[in-house]
C-alpha cells in the first residue's frame, strides 16, 4: 500500500498539472500567385517569393512563442489576376487571422483594408512601394515593412551626392510605375542637391528580346538613347516595370556608372547582405528553401517577425493588445540592419536602413554619414513628419 502511494505522489510531482493549450495567434498572407518575370533570367521571382520569408518567421516566432504558451499559425492565399483581394481578406478574417501579410498592388490593398476596416485586422504590406499609401491614401489598420519608393529613392541620392555624383541623366519608362519612381529621384535630387540635367523617355513598343537579333538590337539601342546627352556624373534609370534598364549597363554613350532600376539598386535586402548577423538568416533561409533571400522574403519575414515580437513583449494572444503595442512608442525589432526598426506615428510606415547593390556586393548602406535628422537620421529617408498628408482613418 506504502508503495502505492508513493508511486501516486511521484506521478503528481513529475507530471504535475495538466499544460494549458498554447494560445494561437493567427497570422494571414496575402500575395499572388506564381512568379514575376524578369528581364534577366537568373533574377526571376521564384513561386513563393514573399511566402518564404513568412514560413521562416513563423518558425522564429515559434521558438520563443513555446516559452510563452503560444503557437504561430500562417494561413495563406495566393491571389490569380481575376480574384478579388478584398473577398480574400474578408475570407482570412473570417478564419480569425488578426494580422496579415499583403503583397498586393495599390488599389487591391486598399479595397482589401477597408473591407475589414471594422474588423480588427492589421495588414503589414511587404509588398506595395506606393507613396500615397502612406500619404493621402493611408489606412489606420494598415502597416508598411515594405520600403517607399521615396525611401528608395533618398537612399540613392543621399550615396550619389556622398560620391559627388550631383549631374544625373534621368531615363524614363513609359509605365505608370516607372512615372511614379521618377516623380520619387525627382524628389531626391532636389532634397539633396543633385541636378536632373536632362530627362529622356523610353518608350516601349513591345517586342522580344529574346532572339537571334535581340542583342544586337540593343547593342544599337541604348547608345542611342543615351547619345549626345549633357555632361552627367550618372544615368538615373526609373524602369520599375523592367523593360530597358538592365541593358543599360556597359551599353551607354558616355562611359557612365548607372543607377536606380539597374547599376546600383536601392533595394531593402540583398542575398549579398551578411553584416550584422544577417549571414544566419540568410544561411537559414538557404536550408529552407533552396534558394537566396530576396527583398520581398525579407519584407515578409519582418512582417510576421513584428506581430510575434510584439505578442512576446505583451505576453499575450488578444488581437487588440498586440496591435497597440505595434503602433506604440516602445515596439522595436531588430532585423539583421544594424539598429532596431521602429514605425512612423504619423503614417505607420516601418524606419528602415536601406541597401544599395549591385547585384553581386553590397556597396553601400543608407542613410549615408553626413545626413542629419533632429529625431532619428532613418527620418532622413522618405517623407518625414512635417511633410505627410496621412490623416488616420
């Protein structure tokens, strides 16, 4: 009977009392699906571009989320050139994800964050560069990882006039993007002292450039469109739609480095990048996934990164608390770039070192030394306090 008993109380004493279900905080992506094209082919996107980065941060929030009694969970929908985003959203915010990743075009993130404006989800865009998103057209419930294409192009101009490359040749795509990231170095220039000395538009007429010809063509092309061109330190390229910058390299009239959307490319992460740490991630991502880390992996990781820092810092589940503790004065997260990142309170735009590359090295990290800011020298990139015209909704 003595032993019984003592077995009884070694049972209680090492099991002790039954484990609580973790708490699961659900997290949504929203992205498209299959790849994004590339001029080049060795820098077409892969499937699950964006997704991956996701998938490894969910496995990060895991780890420390097994400490605290909660479990991350990524629900994910990949959108077709038809479907509706903003049906999708509605759909993950009926499958009780509280927080989601989108890599939605402008218009599509916009429908979709109103159509659960009074829901209580937060949507952290890793993906759309868009100014007015954080400007006239931002959005209470919505976050930006992803850097702005002002962000961008500030970082840029801050290392060209560092290098005393203040005369930039701006070449021109005929896109609607292209006009928006031309309207963003516009901008930089005249915020940095740089002068725009002559404008040229590439207009696309379509056609392959795949073909016997096709080098030949361009071989042609590009010094003539760079032909007779005033005296430049840089050719600018705002080519976001990849129809001509890539060729632009080696291939110009002048004996000129080239920047922008080709040359050296501002850019948020590089598979290059292996300074402060990031050569873990990077290694990590590599075992995941066959493949190196590309900008939108990295966006996407941050994303979710943020929402288990958060819920780590909080030390809890509930959707409402974690969200206030994002938007609040204390949330920071590190993320392989030297210094925390913290959110902007006037657009909610994540404060970011931004990379410049050239698609084998690392050249540089903006901002640059020299660029000075009363609150934080990140503030020099983008638009700043003073100048927004967010107004929450």
């Amino acid at each position: 009977m003595a032993r019984l008993w003592w077995a009884i109380v070694w049972f209680v004493l090492v099991t002790g009392p039954a484990a609580a279900e973790p708490v699961e905080i659900r997290i949504g992506y929203l992205g498209p699906a299959g790849f994004r094209p590339s001029l080049s082919l060795v820098q077409h996107g892969a499937g699950n571009d964006g997704l991956a980065g996701a998938r490894l941060a969910i496995e990060d929030n895991n780890t420390t989320g097994r400490f605290l009694d909660q479990r991350f969970v990524l629900d994910d929908v990949r959108l077709n050139n038809k479907d509706d985003a903003a049906m999708a959203m509605t759909a993950l915010a009926d499958r009780r994800a509280s927080f989601i990743v989108t890599d939605l075009a402008a218009d599509d993130l916009l429908k979709a964050a109103d159509a659960v404006r009074d829901r209580g989800v937060t949507l952290l865009n890793a993906g759309a560069t868009d100014d007015r998103l954080r400007e006239q057209d931002c959005r209470r419930n919505v976050l930006h990882v992803a850097p702005s294409r002002s962000m961008l192009a500030d970082a840029l101009a801050q290392y060209l006039v560092w290098k005393q490359w203040r005369r930039w040749l701006l070449v021109v795509g005929s896109h609607p993007p292209d006009q928006l990231y031309a309207d963003a170095l516009r901008r930089a220039a005249l915020r940095f002292g740089a002068k725009i000395v002559q404008e040229r538009i590439f207009e696309d007429k379509g056609g392959a450039r795949r073909t016997d010809s096709g080098v030949t063509l361009i071989q042609r092309q590009m010094p003539a469109l760079t032909q007779s061109a005033p005296n430049h330190d840089v050719l600018v390229a705002a080519d976001e739609s990849e129809v001509f910058a890539l060729y632009l390299p080696y291939r110009t009239w002048d004996a000129r480095p080239v920047a922008g959307s080709a040359g050296l490319v501002p850019t948020s992460w590089d598979a290059a990048h292996d300074q402060w740490g990031a050569i873990q991630l990077q290694n990590r991502f590599v075992k995941l996934n066959a493949r190196r880390m590309t900008a939108r992996d990295m966006q996407a990781w941050t994303a979710v990164r943020m929402v288990g820092e958060a819920a780590a810092r909080v030390k809890s589940g509930d959707a409402k608390t974690i969200a206030e503790f994002l938007k609040g004065p204390d949330f920071a997260i590190a993320a392989f770039k030297g210094q925390p990142l913290t959110l902007r309170d006037w657009n909610g735009q994540l404060r970011q070192p931004v990379l410049l590359a050239d698609g084998r090295m690392v050249v540089s990290v903006s901002p640059q030394e020299g660029f000075l800011h009363e609150v934080s020298e990140l503030d020099t990139l983008g638009v700043d306090r003073a100048e927004t015209k967010c107004k929450w909704q």
